[in-house]
C-alpha cells in the first residue's frame, strides 16, 4: 500500500489526517543534522577484535545456550560454546551473561520518504530526512530496509551511498515500481509522477523494469489492486511483460495484492514475492501448491490493517517508552484526540479492518504449516500510521498469535528475510557473516514482546546507540 493501505473510498478517510505541516522544533532539526552527517564517507574497516561472552545465541533458527562470539572489523570471525574458544590477546570483552543475542532485523517490504508526522508528501523524500528514518529503524534493532516501491530518482544514489554505514539500518528497494494508468497507488496518496511508472503497453512497461534495473534495484515492485473495484487494475499483459523483463535482468518481482484471485493470476504468471497477505476469503489447496511448486515468498503485512483501529483503542503499550520513541509528537497528538478515537471505532471501516487482520492471520498460518516460504514485513512508513521501527516489533507479535512460535516469526524476520532479498552475509550469528546484532535482556522465543527490550546494538562490528 502504500501498499495495500487504501483500499476504498471511506478507509482513505479512516484516520483523516491532517496536511498540515508542524514546523521542525530545535531538537529534531538537531537531530537531522547529526544523521546527515553520520551518513558521510564509509568508515574503513578495523581489524580490532571484540569478544561477546555468555549471551544465549539465536542464530537464524533456533536458540542456542551460553556461547563465545568473536567479531573482528566489521564481521563475525567464531561462535561456539562458552570457554570453547580462546580470546585473542588484546581483544575488548564484553560479558553478556544472561543476556539474548539476536541477528539484526530485515524489513522486506517498507517505505522510506513518504511520510512525517500525519502527512503524506513527494517532498519528504530528501536525503536527510531519509538518514533519519534509517537511523531510527537501527535503533529499533532493523539492519536493512526494503523500500518497495514509491521512490523518486533520488533512490538510486541513497541506495549506493546510505549502505556500508553504521549510523542506520541499509537502504534497498525497487525504485519507484509500477502500477495501473490512474490506479494504485490512489492519487490520495499524493504522490509525485516520478514515484511511480505507469505503462500503458507491455513495451512501455519492459523498458520501465529495464531502466530500472540498470540504475540499481533489487525488485521490481507491481500493484495488482482494484482497490474493491473502484480503480483500474494493472493489466494481465503489463504485469506479465514487466515480471519477465524483471527476470531477464536478474531481479525479482514483488507484487502488491489483496485478493487470492490475483495472488493466483500472480503466482502462475511468475512472480517471485506476494508482498502483502491474501485478505479477502481463506487460500485454497490449488494457491498454498503452486505457492510451494514455485517457491514464491510470502510477505503478511498483517499491521498494515491493525494499524488503521488500533491506535483509537489506545492499547495500554501506546503508553510505554518503546512506543512513544518512535511515534513523531504531532502524530502522537492526533492519537489522543478523543473526537478522531471515538469516529474511528463507529466507522464501518473499522469491522472490515479487522476482518482482514483475522483472514491475514489464518491464511498465514495455513500457508507456513504448508511449507511456503515467510519473509517479513510492515509496510511501515507507507502511510503516517505504520509507524517505522515499532511496527516491525508489532508484526512480530500479529505473527505469533497468527499461531506461528517466535522462533518461527523471528526466523522470518532474519535468516528468512535475508534469504528472500538475496543478502548472504545477513541473518544469521555466524562465521563470516557481518556483525549486526541486537542484544536482549530477556528471551524472544518465550515471549516474543521481549524483542522490545533491547541493551544493546552491534552494528559491523560498532558497538552503537
């Protein structure tokens, strides 16, 4: 959505957020200047040698007992058993009995440059303001970014320059990708020409991918999405064309969907990525095959709808730390006002949101228990209520009591997420893999809320705040 977000007339009014702009207080001007300075030239590669001693290690699959971790420079040089390994001499310890250690998280599907506070504009995609949001999703323990779809030209050199740092998770994504002639994304969404391409003949549309791959992405995001009927929907010919094309350069194809009827049109034309869950009816045995027979990625998205209800609940977390961290004051503000609480929880719209949660929830369930493959994903920053940083913690939690264990959602969120967008040295706690970790006080796989406390980042080998 913005990814799936909208998907009729009276959703798109749901939150009716203001367009008025806030000006920047001293402190975040502040702020935004640090970033942008942090994200300068790439740091050269240290050989220094840091041992982290005693933590429990979950290493992309399961949870291990108290271990050694070695890191040298930027990667992980040994892992094993507590007192199995010898320290270097010279080398910083740092004991972490007691503590959890965790790969860092990889957003498949998100947004970046879209959104501040409650509003939605072309001119928020600027390099500063993209460093801030990269800096905020690291400090939530979020390593690489996956900004699928919406982005100007701007992309192609933050991608090449944002990356390799330590001062915020890793940008990558699909450029401005591809969707229907005035279809998805909805002009509500108030987005730019240049954000996305918008083909109307199956050349039109095998030039687009190829320009795009030759800039430098790593999907080809299409919208497949009617929206209920009320717009046009990318054709047959146009999202075969572009999948193909796609293929021929060496990129996957993501596509945004809600009904299983075009995630099987999707699936049989060849498309690599379903990037939001099925929500309008339970998958059928024929999906959950060709899913398998195909290998294609499943990305849930299940807080993309919670997300339009749960804030006028005022749930008691919206009052914790963690929370409050990541939410901008003026959309704070607009969660508290009790007049936007009380006609947010009387709208239709709002039964309808979470009929798809509750769909979203059992189609994934039913899809992992087959064996397809799980990536994750928020959609966060496609709109002002996907809230970057807290919404990956939030989905983890809508995975769990989709029925999935937190071994299982966090697998999707590392080693599985790491698979799905190709990068081989992220994901997992191993030798030769790069040191990006997240270090808990307290064990996920028992309580998957427990990713929330996090004492420490480790970011190539950096120790970071």
């Amino acid at each position: 959505m913005a990814e799936g977000c909208i998907e009729t007339e009276e959703r798109r009014n749901l939150l009716a957020f203001p367009r008025r702009l806030f000006p920047l207080t001293a402190a975040v001007l502040a702020c935004l200047l640090a970033t942008a300075c942090a994200h300068g030239p790439k740091p050269a590669t240290s050989s220094f040698v840091v041992v982290l001693e005693g933590a429990r290690v979950f290493d992309g699959e399961t949870l291990g007992g108290p271990s050694t971790v070695v890191l040298e420079g930027d990667l992980i040089r040994a892992v094993g058993p507590r007192g199995s390994l010898t320290v270097p001499k010279g080398a910083r310890v740092v004991d972490y009995t007691g503590k959890i250690l965790l790969p860092g998280l990889i957003v498949a599907h998100a947004h970046v440059g879209h959104t501040s506070g409650t509003e939605m504009e072309r001119s928020f995609y600027t390099r500063e303001r993209i460093a801030q949001q990269l800096t905020r999703y690291q400090a939530y323990g979020v390593v690489a970014v996956n900004s699928l779809g919406m982005n100007p030209p701007l992309f192609y050199t933050l991608r090449r320059e944002l990356n390799g740092h330590t001062a915020g998770a890793d940008l990558y994504g699909a450029g401005p990708g591809i969707g229907a002639f005035r279809g998805t994304p909805p002009p509500q969404m108030r987005l730019a020409d240049d954000q996305v391409a918008r083909p109307q003949t199956a050349e039109e549309a095998r030039a687009m991918v190829r320009d795009m791959a030759e800039r430098g992405v790593d999907m080809v995001k299409l919208w497949v999405d009617g929206m209920g009927g009320k717009m046009p929907k990318l054709a047959p010919a146009l999202y075969r064309a572009a999948i193909d094309e796609a293929h021929r350069n060496g990129v996957k194809a993501a596509a945004h969907i809600h009904d299983l009827e075009d995630a099987k049109a999707l699936v049989e034309a060849g498309i690599d990525v379903i990037g939001h869950g099925v929500r309008d009816q339970r998958v059928d045995d024929a999906f959950i095959q060709a899913m398998k027979d195909r290998e294609v990625w499943y990305i849930p998205t299940i807080q993309l709808d919670e997300a339009n209800y749960i804030y006028a609940e005022h749930p008691s977390w919206m009052d914790e730390p963690f929370f409050r961290a990541a939410v901008d004051p003026e959309l704070q503000h607009h969660f508290e006002d009790p007049t936007w609480q009380r006609e947010t929880l009387a709208s239709p719209e709002v039964a309808k949101a979470r009929k798809a949660v509750s769909t979203n929830q059992e189609n994934l369930l039913l899809l992992h228990r087959a064996g397809v493959k799980i990536g994750f994903g928020t959609d966060s920053g496609g709109m002002p209520q996907r809230i970057p940083g807290f919404a990956e913690h939030r989905e983890l939690e809508l995975m769990v009591q989709a029925g999935l264990t937190p071994a299982e959602a966090l697998r999707a969120a590392t080693s599985g997420s790491a698979e799905l967008m190709g990068l081989k040295d992220r994901g997992r706690i191993a030798p030769g893999k790069v040191a990006d970790l997240v270090v808990l006080d307290a064990d996920p796989t028992q309580d998957i809320r427990n990713t929330r406390g996090i004492h420490a980042l480790w970011r190539r080998g950096v120790e970071v705040r």
